[in-house]
C-alpha cells in the first residue's frame, strides 16, 4: 500500500513538471512557470548588479540579495490569500482600494521619504512602500469595474468616457508631483488603451491626445531636468560625462555583450560606472552579461505572459466576464507598457524615467505588486476553468 501510494505521488509531481495534461487543469502553467523563471533570472542579477553599492553603502555584498529574498517570501505569504479570494470581492470593493490609494498619494507628498529629490515612499522604519505601485493596480481595478458596469450602455456618450479619465487624471497629476512621470504615464497610456478596446469612440481620444500632447509639452518646459533628459536622449554623446552620461553607459554595456554576452558575473559597468544598475539599468547589465540571445529569451518570456493575459481577458468576454476581462486585459496592457518603457530608455529610443523592469530589476514595492498581479491572473484563469467544468 505504501509502494502504491508513493507511485501515486511521484506520477502526479511528474505529470506537473513535464506539464502533462491531466483530467482537468485549474491553473494557467504556462503563467506560473514563467514567472517563476523570470523570479530567479531577476535574483541571479540581483546578486550579480548589486555586490559592490551593497558593500559599499551598506558593508554588506550581499544587503540587496537578502532584502530581494524577502520580498519574495513575503510576496508568496500574500500569494496564498490573494489566490483565495474571488474575483467578485474586487469588483464589489475596488472603490476602497482606490481611495486608500489616493490617501496615500496624498501622504506621500506630505510626509513622505524623499530619495534623488523624489517624494515617492512612506518610511516605516526598515519598510519603505512606494504607493504610487498600488495606485496604479487600484486604478485599473477601479476601471475595469467601471466598464464591466457600462458594457451595456451607450459607450459613445462623452460623460461615459470622461468620468474614469477624471479619475486617471487626478492620480496622474499626485504622482507627477512627487515627481514620477515614468508610473503616470503607464497610468495614462493604459487607461486609454483599456477605453478604445472597450469600444469608446475616437472623436473623443483625439480631442483628448491633443489636450494631453499640450499638456505633456508644458510639463516638460516647466522642469529644466526633462528638457535636460530629452536633449540627452536625442544626442546622448554631445554630453557623455554630463546628462547623457547614463545612457551612454548603458549602450556601451549593450555594446560590451555583443550575441553571447561576455558572461554571467564579468560585466565592468556594474562596477559603479551605471548608476542604478539594479533598478532601472539592470537590462544593460543583462546585455552585457548574456548578450542578445539572453536579452531576447528574458523578452520572450515576458511578452509570453502578456500574451496569456491578454488570452485570458478574450476568454473572459466571450463568457460575459466583464470585469475579469477588462482587469486581464489592463495586466497585459501595464505589464507591455513597462517593459517597453524601461528597454526604451535603456536602448536611447525614450527618454530616462525610473521605472523598473517587472520580476527582474530590485524592487520592494514594484515585485510585490506584480506578484499580486500575477496571482488575480491566476485567479481570473481558475475561475474561467472552474466555470466550463
């Protein structure tokens, strides 16, 4: 009997790894064993980026490993509830989550804990939280209750289009004051992404990307540091040691590792000549280090879970899941969006703004959220299975 129940087990842990297709599937793999893949890439370059403003800053080598393996396991401790919880209990509270965000957009700004000149985190002693990460899955929760409520009315009346833009808008300016535009224009580009796929009508978005291409004109004027960032990313080398110094050190990173990479461990711009190389710049460490063959299977893997997400949202709809499909949907839009922005400004094709890149760069805050994330995928995908049973 005991012989019996251990080939039992050992052919059913095998059936899960080599992804066997067994009676019935109630998760999405392909999602799980993406993000966990992503998850180790991210930790691996963690340690690799990290060992040297680690020990110096901290007297540590290894200060930003430990707090990534942290926020992992903390991440997978919140897994185990999100995972729990239905879906109806985020479309039925997702207005609290969205005032709390705006409270803490709002704290923020008054008490908040100001790192290179941002106001972007409330300190708890050790714990530092960027609420500007939960705004935007507050947010996008918001939005697509409020689409699920208005898919069957008259989607081509103004007041439909404009409420939720009020909403984006007045998050987009509390998060530009701290200032982040990287996260606000996530917010904006996803919001008006999510609208034209619900069908709003396009007289109201050009109106609405011309005001935007004013305003967006005025902010940059306003800063001295944007028009400073916007002359470096057009001619990064006519300043190299001056505002186009970090892009320039980026694509010579990029240059470094050629197709095979010079190796795990050998990159030299880590060696302090790239700031914020585990944050923001730590795809050209991935460059450098594992070439653009490595650089593409990490892209691949990314854009993998995108598009699940967004497979996951087309099945939600055509069963009359609207919420679950809008809130999938606003996933895979973020989710593209960020990756983007952050290769673009690594690469020179946008401008530089500090925004991770999602289960790779060091993040509390920003992994945390995209854990969760990940787990109303998850949870979207469960219940979409459990509903055709």
């Amino acid at each position: 009997m005991v012989d019996v129940f251990f080939k039992k087990k050992i052919k059913i842990i095998k059936d899960w790894v080599m992804l066997q297709q067994p009676t019935i599937i109630l998760y999405d793999r392909v999602i799980l064993w993406l993000t966990i893949g992503l998850i180790s890439i991210g930790l691996v370059m963690v340690a690799s980026t990290s060992m040297l403003i680690g020990s110096r800053l901290f007297g540590d080598s290894f200060y930003f490993v430990k707090r990534n393996i942290l926020y992992i396991g903390f991440s997978f401790v919140i897994s185990l509830f999100i995972l729990k919880i239905p879906i109806s209990v985020w479309y039925r509270y997702n207005f609290i989550l969205l005032i709390v965000s705006f409270f803490m957009l709002l704290l923020v700004l008054l008490v908040g804990h100001s790192v290179n000149g941002s106001l972007r985190w409330l300190s708890f002693g050790s714990l530092c939280i960027q609420p500007a990460e939960l705004a935007k899955l507050s947010l996008f929760c918001y939005l697509s209750s409020y689409l699920a409520r208005k898919i069957d009315g008259n989607f081509y009346q103004s007041w439909i289009f404009y409420k939720p833009i009020v909403i984006m808008l007045i998050m987009f300016f509390l998060v530009l004051l701290q200032p982040d535009l990287g996260t606000a224009t996530i917010m904006f580009v996803t919001t008006l992404s999510v609208l034209f796929i619900a069908g709003i009508a396009l007289k109201y978005f050009f109106l609405f990307f011309f005001i935007t291409i004013l305003i967006i004109i005025s902010l940059i004027i306003i800063e001295p540091y944007r028009i400073q960032r916007i002359l470096a990313f057009w001619n990064p080398w006519s300043d190299p040691f001056g505002s186009g110094y970090q892009l320039t050190q980026s694509l010579i990173a990029f240059g470094r590792g050629e197709l095979w990479g010079q190796g795990l461990g050998n990159s030299i711009q880590k060696m302090e000549y790239l700031p914020e190389v585990h944050t923001d710049f730590i795809f050209a460490i991935l460059g450098e280090e594992l070439g653009y063959c490595g650089v593409f299977l990490i892209l691949l893997m990314i854009f993998a879970i995108i598009f699940r997400a967004l497979s996951i949202s087309n099945q939600a709809f055509r069963i009359g899941r609207y919420f679950s499909g809008f809130l999938s949907c606003s996933i895979g839009v973020w989710l593209n969006i960020q990756t983007v922005i952050n290769i673009g400004v690594t690469i020179g094709i946008l401008p530089t703004k500090g925004l991770t890149l999602p289960f790779i760069s060091y993040g509390g805050s920003s992994f945390i959220v995209m854990f969760i994330v990940i787990m109303l995928l998850l949870r979207i995908d469960f219940e979409l299975r459990i509903s055709r049973i």
